[in-house]
C-alpha cells in the first residue's frame, strides 16, 4: 500500500473521504503514507509509510508537545515541542534537533535542520497539504516519518484556527 518517497517530487495530502478521519499521502495515484485520527478529547494520529508505523499523541496541554511512538515496540522515537503563539517547534528525533518553522522563501512550513536545510515544504490548501520535497532529500533519515509529521502539524495548525476563529465568533 505504502510505496517508496521520491526526493524531489511533489506530493499531496488528501482526504478521500470528507467524513473519516483518514488522510493519503499521495505521489500521483501512489499512496505514499496513510494518517488516521482516533480519540476526541485526546486524538492520536497514526501513521504508516514504507512498512514502518508511528502514533503521534500530544501529551501536554499548555505547553504543546507531540510524542511519535514506533507501533511495534511502544518507544518513543520523537519528541516535537510547540509554541501555542506562533506554531513553531522544535523537533528531538534521533540525537537530532530540527526546527519546525515558516520557510519564507516559499510562504510554507517546513523542518530546517541544524545545517539549515530544509528537507520539505508544506503549505495548506484549504482541506488539502501540499509537500514539495527537496531533490537532496534522500539523506534525511527518516524522510517517510518527516513527511506525514509534517502533514500532521499541517492539520494540527487548521484545527486550531477553526477552533480560534470560532471562538471569536462566539465571542462577537
């Protein structure tokens, strides 16, 4: 189900169907990596690319902190640190640190390493993700996972700016 991650390609995230929630990486008509929510009060993404499978849980509350668990064994293979004002973050996957933050040259988000490379970009399109991933991408370990922890954050975004915008009308 899950086929190889092109460096320098173009992928995107979709919903193929508006009522689950369940999203495809896409690579043309190749899906590339799967993402499917459970949970209300406390949702957990998982994840799935090239055989491999992650959860994504959120574990704090008023200081945002991801936690990307391998499925298989339990243990922890990533810990993402958010800031509630701007979206921006700090990624520890691996003995590496990786900053998630606005790429302006391509008006995206994006994981920039400690180098300053910038593996992906994602910018939302309304109910869609759209990855464009660098050509020198192939040796950004591991890319699968980066890409769907992207898209992830990419939703994580939307919801709380649904949620925001719908606290201000409630207030008006």
């Amino acid at each position: 189900m899950n086929g190889p991650v092109l460096a320098g390609t173009k992928l995107v995230l979709a919903q193929p169907r508006r009522l689950r929630r369940e999203f495809e990486l896409r690579s043309g008509e190749d899906v590339v990596g799967t993402m499917r929510w459970q949970g209300i009060w406390k949702p957990v993404a998982h994840l799935e690319a090239g055989g491999s499978r992650w959860s994504v849980a959120r574990e704090r509350i008023w200081h945002p902190r991801y936690v990307a668990r391998d499925e298989v064994d339990g243990a922890a293979v990533a810990a993402l640190d958010v800031e509630k004002s701007s979206g921006a973050g700090t990624l520890q996957m691996g003995g590496e640190t990786l900053s998630w933050t606005r790429v302006p040259s391509h008006g995206a988000w994006g994981f920039r390493t400690a180098a300053g490379f910038v593996p992906a970009t994602f910018h939302r399109r309304g109910t869609h993700v759209d990855v464009t991933v660098a050509p020198d991408a192939g040796d950004v370990p591991p890319l699968s996972f980066l890409l769907l922890l992207g898209s992830f954050l990419m939703i994580v975004q939307a919801q709380a700016a649904a949620t925001s915008a719908g606290a201000v009308a409630a207030a008006a």
